[in-house]
C-alpha cells in the first residue's frame, strides 16, 4: 500500500514544498516529511528512513544529500526516480520538471510512478503559479507607470486625463511600442529634467 | 549543410575553459559541430544527465566515469573518458583561525604539501587534547580528485583522515561562505574558489594539488560508451577542437581573452581579475601573501589532455583506500578501461599534435620535464612526483593498495 511509505521532501522553497507535501497527502501518503534545510537532513535522515527521496535537480545540494545517504546507508543505492529503465519518457518528463526523486533498490516502480506523477503536477502547478504572481506583478507596475505618466502631461501640458491617455496611446501605436514603455521613458525624461 | 549540435553539461570552474573556449573561438564550428553549454548546478546533475541522455558530453569530475561503470551511482549507463581536461587547478584553503594556528606550529611562506601536512597535523593534536571539536574540511563530491588528493595529503602527514577530522560535501561555490559563516574549518576546491577566499580575506591556501602530486589529474570529458560507439566521428571531431581549444587555452598570450570570456555572468560569474590568478598561477594566498606557482594550472602542456590509464588506476586505488569500492581484478579493469587512451589517440592522428604512445605510466617517476617519443612528434612530460616521494606503477597495483592500507598511527 502506498500508505506505508515514508516520504521526504527536500526543499528550499517552503511554498514549493509544501505544495508538494499537500498532493502527496492528498494522494494518501501519510508519512510526508519535509526539511527545507539541507544540514537537517544529515541529523534527520535516520529517524525519517526514507524510502523516497524527493529533491529538486536545480538543488546544488543534490551531491552533499547523495553523500548523506551514502553515510547513514538510508538509501543503500539510491536510485534517481527518473531512471526507470522502460519508460525513457517519464525520465525526460521527471528531468523536465525539475524534479529528481530517489527510491530504495527494489522499490517497485508501481508503488513508485503515482508519488513521481503527483511530484511532477505539483512542480509544475507550483511554476504555473509563480509565471501567474509574476505576470500580475508586472500588469501593476505596468498600470502604475501609466497613472504616472498621465499626471506628467496632465501637469505640464496641461492636458486632461483622457487627452493624455490618448497622446501615450497615439505615441506608443506610431512607434509600435506598448503604452506602458511609452510611459516609462517619459517617466525617465522627467526625471532627468526636474531641477 | 549545418553544424552538428552537441549539448555540454559543465560546472562553473576555471577547468571548464578548455569547453567554454572552442565554443567561443570557433574550435568546434572549425569541426562543423555547434556546442550548446549547459551550466549545471551539481556533478549528481552532471553524471545524471549524460547517463540519461541530456548531455552528450560533460566536464566531469576525473574518477566520476570511473563510480558509475564500478557501479557506486544510481545510474547503470556505461561511461568513458576519452579526453582529460587538464592538470592541477585544485588548493587546499583553511579558516583565519586555523591558519594561525597553523603558522604557530611551523607552516608557511608558501604552499608546500609537507610543511602545510605536518603543522596541520601538530594543530589536530593540540586541538585533540585540549578538548577542542575535529575539524571539518569540506570537498565538492565524495568521487572527486579533491576527496583523494586531499586525504592522500592528510593521510602522508600522518593524519588519519576518517577519524581525526571531519570531511563533508558542499558545492564548489557555497564553500567560500561555509567557511566565512564558520560552518567548515576549510576545503579543497578548485578554482576560482581559493581565490574568492583569499580576495575576501576569509582564509588561506595552504597548499596546492600541484604541490601534493605535480601534473596531477582533474577533470575530463565523459561521456556514455553507447553515444561514442554511436557517433565517432562526432567525438573524433569533438576531441580535436576541445584539444586546439585547450592548446589555445594554455597560450600565456590569450589568457586576458580566457579570463574575460570566463568571468561573464552566465559563465562563471566570477571577476577576471581573479581569474587571472589561478591562469597564470600568480597566487594570491590570503593574508597579503602572494606566490607564483608555474605549474598550477595546466590546460594543454605534458599531455594534460590525455586520458593516462595510470591516473583511472591510482583514483580506483583511491576508492579502494577509502572503502567505496572492494578491490577485484575485474573492477580495477573496469577502472582502467573507462579511460580511452585509444579514442583519443585515433582522434589526433594526423593532426600534427603529439600524442604519447604508451596508455599508462609510473606516477611520480619523473623528477625533472622529460621529453618521450610520441605519436606525432615530441613530448615533455612531468615531473609528475608526489609530494611524499611515493610512486604508483600500475603494473602492480596490489602491492600499492596493500601498502595504502596502513593509515597512519593514531
């Protein structure tokens, strides 16, 4: 039963973590532990006995946890979730999501391929909703840029506020830029000419 | 017709030049190859990704091919070294604290493996009876030259390295802050990263890789046996422009060029300035004091690109010597056949680049440059000594394992 496996989750990215230790409770699995500190895993490593590793291969610390495992014999030889001989494609997927998971030798790949799986939608739910967090961030800024511009034309044009709207928007079509460059840079030119 | 893609993990180090350079001076489209560099965060992610494909090719560390084909990674994919990187490049950098302690029990000026070894070890003693905790050296991978050379240094200075200190595994560019924060005692890394301390004046180099076993090995280009089976052309062709690329490398006239081409942020992020150190081996050993070393740092000269038989044999001797591997006839074959002298033997034939004619040698016999025949014209080699006079002959690597079992007393 998957219920029986003791998991760990290793992870800088508190948010990421645990947005994968969510799914894989979810999915059933009771022992979930997490550490976002790489130096705890040494101390920890006995009393968790992990019988599946997950880190992400982005983590630079994947050499000094592989030497964890050597050291404790948690994981005799660990072997990268990825590497499941007659699947090349769910390596590529597993690599692709950044997501490079370790299971004990003999560990069967069915008991295995549903925790890779929930690891791999959750990595990417997590990265979609980081573009998402970024992507809002930059339409703020981007409208913020804009209110300011308008208040600059407003003030020394004596425009009023559709009018100089109108102007960013007419610029920013005749140079085939996007309004909110328009306004930064004017926002720059103002700048350099205040006193 | 177009040129051949070829995708090379490597690790951001000053021995990753040699790639970093036939990229950009036009040594691999000479070949009609296009390398794709890929900078890669661990050697774990390194190893893996050629075994699984990814990469075609990698900078890896030297005894790296050698763990995975005797079994000791998670992968099964067979690998080879067909070219070696270059010689030197590693030191070994300790706290401000311990270098002081060092200094008062007999160390210093300069980096010299005895002097460092046998005041290091009067410092583990001292500390031993005053209560004080082991101290605690860090290396970037458990099979790593810098793992061997540093506890083969400690073990000659007649340090126990499993029991009197502490070894651990940090990545190469996290040590420098390790040791700021206090978290190691020092490390053995290779460069830029005892330069980085040095110029931080957080610690001090105590000794050099070329200073405990000169013109020794670092890293090489691995890669799995089924893609070089597959595509030799591509790799006779790749082994040619990496070699003109390391050649190019090791001109003390292109080596601003070298440094400033490294030093980019999406390279190694580290300045020139620094890296103009280890090129020219004009040391900068911390706490004012700087050195000039001439064989620090090898990219090209004494056959730093071929891939010696002898040197696989003495990193499996050094597996064996630590207990990561069990010592059989068929696994020192495995070891020195993951070393293709062959390959890159056929792959410079003709090219008017000399090549030595014999795959191995007996490490630590040339005391003085020594010139030998070879493929393609003459050879200078070595010297090639370690620092506690010791040699290692391949042909009878049972007496040198059974010798190495004796650790010193405690």
């Amino acid at each position: 039963m998957p219920q029986t496996l003791s998991i760990l989750v290793v992870d800088d990215n508190r948010i990421r973590a645990s947005i994968i230790e969510d799914g894989l409770r979810e999915a059933g699995h009771a022992h979930v532990h997490v550490i976002t500190e790489i130096n705890e895993v040494a101390a920890r490593i006995g009393e968790i006995a992990p019988d599946v590793v997950i880190i992400d291969l982005e983590n630079p610390n994947r050499d000094m946890l592989e030497h964890f495992f050597a050291l404790s014999r948690a994981l005799q030889r660990p072997i990268a979730m990825f590497v499941d001989k007659a699947d090349p494609g769910s390596i590529e997927a597993a690599v692709d999501a950044g997501v490079s998971a370790y299971v004990v030798d003999g560990l069967r790949k069915e008991r295995v391929k549903p925790i890779l799986d929930m690891a791999i939608s959750r990595f990417r739910a997590f990265s979609r909703l980081r573009e998402e967090l970024a992507e809002a961030k930059s339409e703020l800024e981007n409208r913020k840029a804009i209110e300011k511009a308008k208040g600059i034309l407003m003030r020394t044009r004596g425009l009023s506020e559709d009018e100089a709207y109108a102007l960013l928007r007419r610029t920013a079509m005749n140079q085939n830029r996007k309004i909110a460059e328009i306004a930064q840079s004017l926002i720059t030119a103002a700048g350099l000419l205040e006193p | 017709m177009g040129l051949t893609p070829i995708t090379i993990g490597y690790v951001p180090l000053l021995d990753a030049a040699v790639l970093i350079a036939a990229q950009e001076q036009g040594f691999a489209e000479a070949e009609g190859l296009e390398f794709d560099l890929v900078r890669e965060t661990s050697w774990a992610n390194i190893r893996d990704r050629v075994a699984i494909g990814h990469f075609d090719l990698a900078h890896m560390l030297a005894p790296m091919p050698l763990s995975a084909n005797l079994g000791l990674t998670p992968l099964d994919a067979q690998m080879i070294a067909p070219m070696a990187l270059g010689l030197g490049g590693n030191a070994v950098t300790v706290s401000n604290a311990v270098w002081e302690q060092m200094r008062r029990a007999g160390a210093g000026p300069g980096v010299d493996a005895w002097q460092a070894g046998l005041a290091l070890k009067r410092v583990i003693a001292a500390r031993a009876k005053n209560g004080s905790p082991r101290l605690r050296l860090a290396v970037v991978h458990p099979e790593s030259g810098h793992n061997y050379e540093l506890r083969y240094w400690l073990a000659a200075s007649g340090i126990d390295p499993r029991h009197d200190v502490e070894i651990v595994i940090v990545p190469p560019s996290f040590q420098p802050d390790a040791l700021a924060a206090g978290r190691i005692d020092g490390y053995c890394v290779g460069e830029p990263f005892n330069s980085v301390a040095a110029a931080r004046g957080i610690g001090r180099t105590v000794t050099t890789k070329s200073s405990i076993w000169r013109s020794s090995p670092e890293k090489v280009l691995g890669t799995r046996l089924q893609w070089a089976e597959r595509y030799p052309e591509r790799l006779g062709a790749i082994l040619r422009a990496v070699t003109r690329a390391a050649r190019w490398s090791g001109d003390p006239a292109n080596r601003e060029a070298l440094a400033r081409m490294l030093a980019r942020e999406d390279r190694l992020g580290v300045s020139d300035a620094i890296l103009m150190r280890a090129l020219t081996g004009d040391l900068m050993l911390g706490r004012g004091e700087n050195l000039k070393v001439d064989d620090f740092f090898i990219p090209y000269e004494r056959a730093a690109n071929f891939p010696w038989q002898s040197h696989a044999l003495w990193f499996y001797a050094q597996m064996v010597r630590w207990g990561q591997a069990s010592h059989s006839a068929g696994n020192a074959q495995i070891a020195a056949r993951t070393y293709r002298p062959d390959l890159y033997r056929a792959a410079l034939a003709g090219m008017g680049m000399a090549v030595p004619s014999a795959n191995a040698k007996i490490e630590g016999a040339l005391v003085e440059p020594t010139a030998l025949g070879a493929q393609g014209g003459m050879l200078t080699l070595g010297p090639d000594g370690f620092f506690d006079g010791t040699q290692f002959d391949p042909d009878d690597l049972d007496a040198y394992i059974a010798a190495q079992s004796d650790l010193p007393a405690q």
